[in-house]
C-alpha cells in the first residue's frame, strides 16, 4: 500500500508541476520501439496532466532518423542516445534540450504458459538457444544487431543460423505470442505490455549489454514550449514510478 501510495504521490507532483496548459496543443513524438511501454504511460499521463494531445509513432532507430532527416514533421523524438546525437549534429534536434530517460538491457520472453527454460547463467542460456527450434529478434535494431554478434561471441553461429529469426520491430515480440516462434530476445522493455507472452528476465550480466533512450525537441517545432514540457515530463524524478516496474533504469547515460 505505501508503494501504491507512494507512486500515486508522485503522479500527482508531476501534474502539479506540469500543470494544465494554456492553450491545448497537439504533439507529435517520432520513438524508437525499444521505449515503447515508457512512452506511452508517459505520454497518456502528459495529456492528463496538461490538456495537451500526444500523437506518437513507433519504428527502429535507424527508421526515425531517416524519417527526421527525410523533413518528416515531429515535435519529440525518443530515440538510442548515439542516434539522437547524430541528429543534434545535424541541427535537426534542439541540443540543449537532449535529455536521457533511462537505460534498459536485454531480456527473453517465451509463449505464456509453456515451461520457462533456464536463461540465468551463460551456459544455460547458451544451451536454452540450442535447444529452441526458433528464436526471433528485432533484424534492424540495435539490440538485434548486438544479439546476432552475441551467437557469434558464444560460437554457436552456425548451429543457430537456421533457427534466427530477424523480425520488424513491430512484431518480434507478438510472433512469439501467436506460436510461430519459441522465443524472442529484445530489449526488456519492449516485451512489457505483450498479451501472451511469459518474460523469462535479463540475459546474464556478463552477456548483456545496456541501451539508453534519450529524447529531444525538434528544431522545426512550432509548439515549442510544449514540446519542451514534454521533455521535461519524460526524465522528471517522478517518471520512475513508470519506467522502474517495467525495467528501465532511470537517468543512466
């Protein structure tokens, strides 16, 4: 209950802080997959909070940087912190408005309710992968690209390349729910929030590897005050009543 209590207090600080807007606007947020769970409790509690309306789409990384510096129209973006640096370079993000949310490292997932294999050590979670007839990971984004080098380190590549399944970042996580694959790795974060699905935890420490999300204003922005707001809202000290149950650790660049 003081749990409860507690992340209900900080909800509230952060309406109080945030307020209701002035004039109602409409957002538009550009995010990678990874933060998907985040952004949206996020978003939806900004909304509440100010009377804004958040409009957010989804894709890989490397798909959002394409889209910003195609002139795609955006107002936030959420995005790996290497990624979103990139853009600020390019003068396509607002610098002093970079801010990290958190970090988060590899987790598993199977179908739910069938029996949960071993993933705690290295060598259990090295065998659990040659035991699986398939497992699918995100083909174009950064943590499906660190896991493909991960067979590689644990030498058993060949023996998995039958079984590799490369998915969009839109459904490598549901294809495991719907049966056509016996495991998915991917960023923790994204597998919170999927019907169907058991996550099985974080693969072991000396096999992971940590992603951040970091976000930013769009130096094209015509709502930059909101914008700003949201910024602010997504990496307050309060958002870690949303990031923490679903795995990422808060303010970590």
């Amino acid at each position: 209950m003081k749990c409860k209590s507690r992340a209900v207090q900080a909800v509230f600080s952060m309406v109080l802080l945030f307020g209701g807007a002035a004039q109602a606007v409409e957002l538009k947020v550009l995010s990678g997959n990874g933060s998907r769970p985040a952004v949206i409790a996020l978003c939806a509690q900004f909304e509440r909070a100010t009377g804004h309306k958040v409009v957010v789409e989804f894709a890989v990384n490397p798909t959002v940087k394409k889209k910003i510096e195609s002139g795609e129209a955006f107002d936030v973006t959420v995005l790996n912190p290497p990624v979103l640096d990139e853009l600020i370079k390019q003068g396509l993000v607002v610098g002093d408005t970079r801010a990290v949310i958190g970090r988060i490292g590899l987790g598993a997932a199977i179908r739910a309710g069938a029996p949960k294999p071993d993933i705690s050590t290295t060598e259990a979670f090295k065998r659990t992968l040659q035991n699986l007839k398939s497992v699918a990971y995100p083909g174009d984004g950064a943590s499906g690209k660190y896991f493909v080098s991960l067979i590689d380190r644990m030498g058993i590549a060949s023996e998995m390349k039958s079984k590799m399944r490369p998915m969009s970042g839109e459904y490598n996580v549901e294809v495991v729910a719907d049966g056509g694959v016996d495991m998915v790795v991917v960023v923790a974060s994204r597998i919170y929030g999927v019907p169907g699905v058991d996550m099985l935890g974080l693969i072991p420490n000396e096999l992971q590897t940590w992603i951040g999300f970091a976000t930013g204003v769009s130096a094209r922005t015509q709502q930059a005050d909101a914008a700003r707001a949201l910024v602010k809202y997504m990496t307050a000290p309060a958002a870690a009543t949303v990031l923490r149950p679903i795995g990422i650790q808060p303010f970590v660049e």
